[in-house]
C-alpha cells in the first residue's frame, strides 16, 4: 500500500488530487484465508511464516486483555477473536503512519487534508449490519493543514459519514452538480455537512460552531452481500434513536464470513445446546425483530428495552417518524412507502404522490 501511494503521488502529486485507501486490516479472512488465522493477524508474521512487513512486528495480546464491548456475547470464542482483531488494527495504525510519511517525504503533508474513518462497526453480534450504536459507531480523524490548533483535539458532535463528501467538495471549493435521478424527480441533494466549519471553531476561527451543529443525523442499509437483503432506516439523536427495520418479516440475515466465525458458531452451539449465551439478547431475538425500534440511549445504552411499544413514547416515537419520512422524501428513497405498499407518483398521482397498500 505504501509502495501504490508514492507511486501515485510521484505520478499525480503536482495536481489537485483525490486519493482513496482501503485497508483490508480490521476485516475478517477466516472464511478465504484460514491459514491467516481469523483476521489474517499472521499475515507479515517471520515467526509464523508469513513474510515480513517493514518497519512492523505484530503485538499480540491475551484474551483477558480486551475489553468486549457490552452488546457482544462475552464468551471465551469472542475475546480470542477480538485480541486477533487488536493486532490487525496495530498493523493499520502503522500502516496510515506509512501513508502519512510518503505524503511528508514528497512535501504534501502540509497541503492534504488527511481523513481517516471506516464503513461500519465491528463484525460481531449487534455491530456491522447493524444499526445498533456498535454497528454504526466508527472512528473520524480530520488531519487539516490549514487548521493546526485543531490537531489533538476532539468534539463530541453529531456526524455521519454522509459528511465525508460535503467536506471534501468545501476543501476543494467545488460546488455539487445540479442532476436528476429520473427526469420527473426533483434535484439530488446532499444531506449531510461539511466539517470544514468545526474545524474553524477549534482552531479559534469566528464561525459558530453551535450552528452548525445538527441535533440529529440518519442512516440507511439495504444489503451487504447480495444474498442478504435487509432494508433499513434510523434516525439518532443525542438521546433517543429510532430504527426503521422494512424487512421486519423476515429473519436478520447473517454474512458468510461472521457465519464461519468461531464467536458465532460457539454462540449458535450454546443456543442449540440451551447453554448461557453470556449476551444481553436471545438468539431469536437478534433474529425477528420489529418494525419499529426506539431506544432511550441515555438510560438503555446498550439498547435493550424498545419503547416503541411503550405508551408514554409515543410523542417521540412521532415526531421521529415524521423526521425520518421527511429525510426519506429529500433524499428519494426507493422505500419511501415502506412495506407492503407501492409507491404510485406518475401519470394521475404526479401532483400528488401516494402510497398504496395491497394488504386489506
């Protein structure tokens, strides 16, 4: 990777230049690459024989040393996997070290706005796939040249990867093309936000941050391997939660790699077995899940207790909704009717579009 960056730069580096790198390191290869060990943690291992990665030897650690995190079956299986998973992650820091140094090996270091997050939570229970806190909680780190006193310090603000794209059209000062979808739509829009102005508040700038700050932020999934369609919606906000679940008739489908996991096989023996899980959940329950999911992130932080059902939410449960629907209608989501219904917005219903159910 190193090696592709500076080979990139030595080609592109006296341009304006968007580059794009995706680490393998945190992801699961047991199902591709056993002989790896569950996250590849062996690869550039001498000991193991793996081969050498320069100016890296890998750290292991003990299962008792890794924290699991609340929402995950804590299991021996799962703290095995998790230490696997911290040494791959120590490969990733050293490596983003690499990266970084080409860019200061070649003077770009102090022009290039470096920003480094991930696509989704952890692959266990409750994380990736998931629109629980572990599955959508992921690590952001803005590197800005021209915002210095901002290094080393952190916000605890709303974002979402959806600002990932504002921000960089603002660095580049390029404005987002005006298209259409379908000639009878209106205009794509962008939701999310650039992060260019809450760096100018931490580096003392005059722009206010309070302003800018959201009081929620939305997300949406629809598969993640194509045999695992799943369509869903959430809007979150610094209390309270909402998660839409389309296909809420159907199971929770689990991926091929999590599939094979020893976590999940050792917590799939425990079910059949009738066995502690040592989880917050219920297998069936991770399975079959409402329509609905409200969560009071405040008092149920790892988001047990669904107050949709629960009488004295339903003004919040409301008013989420309705904040949901309307970031559906902006965003032209395809599953603006949800379930069951069939969204009618051409010929007679142009003017006036509406969603029809064929269930009676």
């Amino acid at each position: 990777m190193k090696n592709l960056v500076g080979s990139f730069l030595d080609r592109f580096g006296d341009k304006p230049f968007f580059l794009y790198i995706p680490f393998h390191d945190p992801h699961r290869c047991g199902h591709t690459n056993p002989e790896l060990g569950e996250f590849c943690q062996k690869f550039g291992d001498s000991v193991s024989g793996f081969g050498t990665i320069p100016d890296w030897e890998p750290t292991y650690y003990s299962d008792e040393e890794v924290i699991v995190p609340g929402t995950v079956p804590d299991t021996r299986a799962t703290r095995s996997e998790i230490a696997n998973q911290y040494t791959t992650i120590s490969r990733l820091d050293q490596g983003i070290g690499l990266i970084m140094d080409e860019l200061t090996a070649r003077g770009h270091i102090n022009e290039t706005l470096v920003i480094y997050s991930s696509d989704n939570g952890i692959p266990f229970p409750n994380g990736r796939t998931n629109f629980y806190d572990l599955g959508i909680h992921q690590p952001l780190l803005i590197s800005s040249p021209v915002h210095p006193r901002s290094h080393g310090q952190s916000v605890a603000s709303l974002v979402s990867l959806l600002d990932v794209t504002p921000t960089v059209l603002d660095w580049f000062r390029i404005p987002y093309p005006r298209y259409k979808m379908f000639h009878h739509s209106p205009s794509v829009r962008l939701t999310g936000k650039s992060l260019l102005p809450a760096l100018d508040y931490m580096s003392g700038g005059q722009t206010d941050l309070m302003h800018q700050e959201r009081t929620v932020v939305f997300g949406s999934h629809n598969l993640h391997e194509v045999t695992m369609y799943y369509p869903m919606r959430y809007i979150r906000g610094p209390r309270f939660k909402l998660i839409r679940n389309l296909a809420h008739e159907s199971y929770f489908p689990i991926d091929q790699d999590f599939f094979l996991s020893k976590s999940l096989q050792d917590l799939l023996l425990r079910f059949r077995h009738k066995k502690d899980l040592r989880w917050i959940k219920t297998w069936p329950q991770y399975l079959i899940r409402p329509q609905w999911e409200l969560f009071d992130l405040e008092s149920d932080p790892l988001e047990i207790h669904n107050l949709a059902v629960d009488s004295k939410f339903q003004a919040i449960l409301k008013d989420l909704q309705d904040q949901l629907t309307a970031w559906l209608n902006v965003t032209q989501d395809p599953w603006i009717c949800g379930p069951n219904q069939v969204l009618e917005d051409k010929g007679s219903f142009k003017d006036n579009p509406q969603c029809f159910s064929y269930l009676f």
